[in-house]
C-alpha cells in the first residue's frame, strides 16, 4: 500500500521537487498547472525559494517566463574541480561588446548592432551563436524580416546571474547615433562590466 504524502509538503518544496528532476528550463504556466496553483502563487513561492538558496549552493535562474535549478556561480571554481572542468576559451573584446549590445537591447537585429558598433558583425554573432550565449528569438515584421536575437540561459549561466535584471542599469543610444555617440556607448558597456562583478569571468 502506498501512501501520497504528496499534500504534506509545502508548495515551495513541490516546485523545487520538480525543478530538480526537470531535464531543461520549466515555464511558470506548467508548474501552475501541475501543482493545480495560479500563476502568481507560484511567482510567491518561488520568490520564496530565490530568498532561501542566497546562503545554500543552489540557484534559480530565470529567462522570461521559464526557470530552472542551477548551482551557485560562487561555486564555479568547486564545479570544475570536482567535474575535471577547465574554462575553454574566453571571449574577445568585440564578441563582449556585442553581447552586451544584445543583452541590454534585446531583442535587436544585427543592422541595429552594426549601426551601434559601427563594423560589420556576422562573425561575432556566429561565435556568440556557436558558444550559446545568443539565439534567435524571433523575426522582425519589416521588408527582409531581420532575424532578432536575444541572451539564452547559457547566457546567465555564464556570468553567473540568476535573470537579466541583475545587469548593471545602462542606457544605449538610438541606432542612428553619432560616430562620437557610438564610441561613448562602447566606453560605457565596458566601463559597466568592468564595475559588475559580470567581467570577472571574461578578459
């Protein structure tokens, strides 16, 4: 005889259950569903649970409307250690500038990016693509639809944060800026990551 003792636990302790067990990023809208929950029940409980991983090796990242169990990025360096890991390679200056760009203006195009950075940017965008750092999220409903391009999970996982809104706060030019406008941007993402603790993990 079995006995469901699923009832006797708490919602915050279900939905870490499923987390755990979870293969890939889980939308809010399937754990209401499955705990039988509203939406913001499970927003609660899980701004419940971010509070209690801050002292434990246990995150949640979250991207958009899906979330997921990661470990602490404090315990990168223990990760590898025991995983037999090492970093594979670093990125370059222009593949960070660019990845900025798209982390605080995204969803963005590459025009856009070009007209930011002022170069031409294919390859960094295949490298940033090829390290899944950015996909593809969508099309723009103009003549050619521009492919638009977004942070992924992997993104996150990367710099170590739980959702984007622990990047520093910074505003970006509009894409018609001056030479002299595009170069200050520059200065600022850099001069942004460098202040976070984000550039710790990058050259």
């Amino acid at each position: 005889m079995t006995t469901d003792q699923s009832t006797t636990l708490p919602l915050t302790a279900i939905i870490e259950g499923l987390l755990f067990v979870a293969a890939e990023p889980v939308t809010i809208g399937q754990l209401a569903s499955v705990t039988d929950c509203k939406v913001s029940v499970v927003e609660a409980a899980l701004s419940d649970l971010r509070e209690t991983y801050q002292t434990r090796g246990i995150r949640i990242q979250r991207q958009g409307q899906k979330v997921q169990l990661v470990s602490a990025p404090e315990l990168t360096d223990h990760v590898e250690s025991f995983l037999g890991l090492s970093i594979s390679g670093k990125l370059s200056t222009p593949a960070l500038e660019t990845l900025a760009m798209i982390a605080y203006r995204q969803p963005i195009t590459r025009p856009e990016i070009e007209a930011i950075r002022g170069v031409n940017s294919d390859g960094v965008l295949r490298t940033l693509i090829s390290k899944g750092l950015v996909e593809e999220v969508g099309r723009l409903d103009t003549v050619g639809h521009p492919a638009l391009f977004g942070t992924t999970f992997e993104f996150l996982r990367y710099f170590g944060l739980e959702d984007m809104s622990q990047l520093p706060a910074l505003e970006l030019p509009e894409v018609d800026q001056t030479e002299n406008g595009t170069e200050e941007s520059q200065e600022q993402l850099e001069l942004r990551l460098e202040e976070s603790e984000i550039n710790d993990s990058v050259e």
